[in-house]
C-alpha cells in the first residue's frame, strides 16, 4: 500500500517545479509517470531515475525494484 502523505508530498514537490505525478499499483507493481504540467517547467530540476527512484521508495513507502519509473518524453 502507497504511503498517502509521502505521495502528497512528492506530488508537491514536483508541482513547484513544473511536473505532474501519477501513481498507480498494479499487480504488486507501482506504475509511477512523471510529466509536464507548465510549459515553463525545471527541465533540469528532476533528478536522475536511480536517485528519484530511490526517493520515491522512501517517500511512497514501496520498493525500489517494484517502481516502474516514466519520465517526460519516455515511451509507453
């Protein structure tokens, strides 16, 4: 189960530089897409994958390896 408070708080985050974040769990797997929400976003404020990734394991309380991480202009 997703921490509600680390998620609200990342979705926070982001929001102040621009981004938009989605969550969803799915078959033990967390399905995690960031995107842009301003035109005017911090392209350079997002950090690397394996940092946020890092970061969203502590913030939404999941493991590293059960985040399937989408960042702006990925595929899929």
């Amino acid at each position: 189960m997703i921490d509600q408070n680390g998620l609200k708080a990342m979705r926070d985050t982001l929001a102040a530089d621009g981004y938009a974040l989605d969550v969803a769990e799915r078959g033990g797997r967390v399905d995690v897409r960031i995107s842009v929400a301003d035109p005017d976003a911090c392209a350079d404020c997002l950090a690397p994958e394996p940092v946020l990734r890092g970061i969203l394991h502590k913030s939404l309380g999941v493991p590293e390896q059960a985040i399937d991480l989408t960042y702006p202009g990925d595929a899929g």
